[in-house]
C-alpha cells in the first residue's frame, strides 16, 4: 500500500495524520486568541471593581465597551478616523515607494552600499518624534507634519528590508542572466524582485504598524486632526471612558491593518516556503 503523503512546511514529508494534527492547531488559534482577549477584559473589568487602580483612573471595561459602541454610531467618530487613515495610508505609500527606488538602487550597486552605510546607520536610529518640532515650522498642525513623521519612520523599515532582500540574491543566478544578455531593469524583474519580495512584505507589514503609531503621536502631540487629537480632548475634558473607548478604538484599527497586511502577504507569497500551510494570526 502506498503512504499518502504531502510536503510540509519545510520541504519533508508530511503524513496525514500531521495534516490532521496541523488543521487542528490552525483551528484552535482563533479561539486562544478569542480565550485571551476575554481575559484581558475580564482583568481589565476586575482591577478597578476590587479597588486596585481608582476607577476614576481606569474605568471598567464594561463601561468602556459601551462607550465604544455608541462611537460606532458617531459621524465625528467616522471623520476622526478617516483623518487617522489618511495620514496613516498617505505616508505609507509614499514612504514605500521612496524605499523601494533607493533601496533596489542602492543595493544593487557596491559602491553606492558602501558609500551609503555609515549615513544609513546614522540616520536610522533618529526617533520621528524627535523630528516634532521641525514638523510643526515647516508644516504647522496641517497634515504635511504627520505625514513627515509617518514618511520618515516609515522608510526605514522598508529601505533595511529591500536591501536585504537585494543582497541575498544568489550571485550565480545573478551572473547566468547577465551572460544570458539580460539587461539591469530584466535582472531586477526576473531575478532581484523575486529573492526581496518576502524581505519587503515584511518591511511594509512592520511599517504599517509604525506608521499608524506615529500618525496617532502626532495627532495627539501636535495636534493634526484624528483619533490621537480626539484623545487629547477627551483627556483634557477629564472624558476618561470615552478616552480609554478611543484607545481602544486605535488598537482595534491596529488589528484590522495587521490582519490585512498579513492576507496581502499571503496573496502576494502563496509560493514561498514561509507562508504555505501558516494560519494568519
């Protein structure tokens, strides 16, 4: 009798009784993830009840739940969060392509690899948030200050990923297509974008989550018109539910936007070894 069996993973075997137990560990993540967020809650909703933390402080999560659904049928609540998603899409997208120019045109250069590290390093470590009050003499409380800090925290992510992605292109592929008489823009379409494609949706997917972090600061520091702005307001006012309802409002938007990056992912790498058979979580 022949084994039934199926590639796994990591390119070995994989008998049905592991496809089996590989569906139900897939199965079961939801509901851990479900089970966890049920415990936070109910954490959540037991520390000011038993006299931990002052309600005053830290409403329960029952009332910060109803504040949170009555936002939902909120137009100001709707404009607050398109403003976030704006700065939050705009700067991605610019700060993405900007890496992808520079960082295909850096990386496949020696010289400009070399010339360029020590400026890179450099520039790198230089947290957006201290870039706040160059933001606001340029740009004021308009969307131009946001978007500069979301741009600027944003490329970097991407930029190191591509040039990673760039230097593990296998030298002998790259030579036999240039013996082949492949020009540079056809070695970067057949040759250099299919070894940094998995390195750059990982640079975009962390961006994305930066880049939503650093619209929310700037809203709340400088005072741009969304979510983080409505928080300050709400804290100012000492609106404490309805503060905690829009944090949790940012880090429900936080989820979606992972959730999304990770089924572009997925769209976008069904081939590669690191997504075939992984559960999006």
């Amino acid at each position: 009798m022949t084994a039934v069996v199926a590639s796994s993973g990591n390119g070995g075997p994989l008998t049905r009784k592991g496809r089996k137990r590989r569906t139900r560990k897939t199965s079961t993540r939801p509901l851990l993830g479900l089970a966890g967020i049920i415990g936070f809650l109910l954490v959540w909703e037991a520390i000011p009840r038993i006299g931990i933390v002052n309600p005053e402080f830290l409403p329960p999560a029952s009332e910060v739940l109803i504040v949170f659904v009555q936002n939902l049928g909120l137009t100001a609540f709707w404009v607050a969060v398109m403003q976030t998603l704006i700065s939050w899409g705009l700067g991605l997208a610019i700060a993405t392509v900007a890496a992808l120019v520079l960082g295909l045109t850096i990386g496949s250069s020696n010289f400009l690899r070399k010339a360029t590290h020590s400026t890179i390093e450099f520039l790198r470590p230089i947290p957006s948030v201290a870039l706040i009050p160059l933001a606001v003499l340029l740009f004021g409380v308009d969307r131009g200050s946001a978007l500069l800090l979301v741009i600027y925290a944003s490329f970097w992510q991407v930029l190191i990923q591509v040039l990673y992605g760039v230097a593990d292109v296998d030298t002998v592929a790259n030579d036999t297509a240039k013996s082949y008489g492949l020009g540079r823009l056809a070695r970067v379409r057949y040759v250099v974008w299919p070894t940094a494609l998995p390195y750059i949706m990982t640079g975009v997917r962390l961006a994305a989550a930066v880049a939503l972090i650093l619209a929310i600061t700037a809203e709340l520091i400088i005072g741009n018109p969304g979510l983080g702005h409505q928080i300050a307001l709400a804290q100012s006012g000492a609106a404490i539910a309805p503060m905690y309802a829009l944090v949790l409002a940012t880090g429900m938007i936080g989820v979606v936007i992972n959730f999304g990056m990770r089924l572009i992912e997925r769209k976008f790498l069904a081939w590669h070894s690191s997504i075939r058979g992984e559960a999006i979580v």
